[in-house]
C-alpha cells in the first residue's frame, strides 16, 4: 500500500503547476524590454551624431614630432656576427 501512496505523491509532484504570475506581469516586462531597447537606440545615434562631429574627427592637439628609435628605424632587426 504504501508503494500506491508514493507513486500518487510523485505523479502528482510532477503534474503540479506553478503558480501564475500576478496581473499585469507581462505588461510590466514588456514595458521594461522596450525602455531599454529605446535607451540603447537613443545611445548609439548619439554616439553616431558624435562620431559624424568636427569635435571627436579633429585632435585637440598637434602631435609632436618623435623621431624613430634605432630599433624602429632598422625594423626591429638583429645583426649577429659571422
């Protein structure tokens, strides 16, 4: 008898239900996808506006001139003797 009171106890363990979600659930989640999804398009033409800007194309400052290391200007090469 108790092998019937298991069995009953796991099949109905296993055809359980969760609960439902509260009312409005799926409203609340598709409001939140779709904040975030206009908040990332808002940020990327921004950062489109940005990049298309004389400001971030132009460097704020001339580049001084570095003359080459010995090493740059012979590529890096090792001499060995022979």
């Amino acid at each position: 008898m108790a092998l019937w009171s298991e069995l009953r106890a796991i099949i109905r363990w296993l055809l359980r239900r969760p609960d439902p979600p509260p009312p409005g659930y799926g409203e609340r989640v598709q409001a939140a996808e779709q904040d975030a999804a206009r908040r990332r398009l808002l940020g990327q033409a921004e950062a489109a506006r940005l990049r298309n800007s004389r400001w971030y194309t132009e460097p704020t400052e001339p580049n001084a001139y570095v003359p080459p290391t010995l090493g740059q200007r012979t590529g890096y090469q090792v001499r060995y003797d022979q």
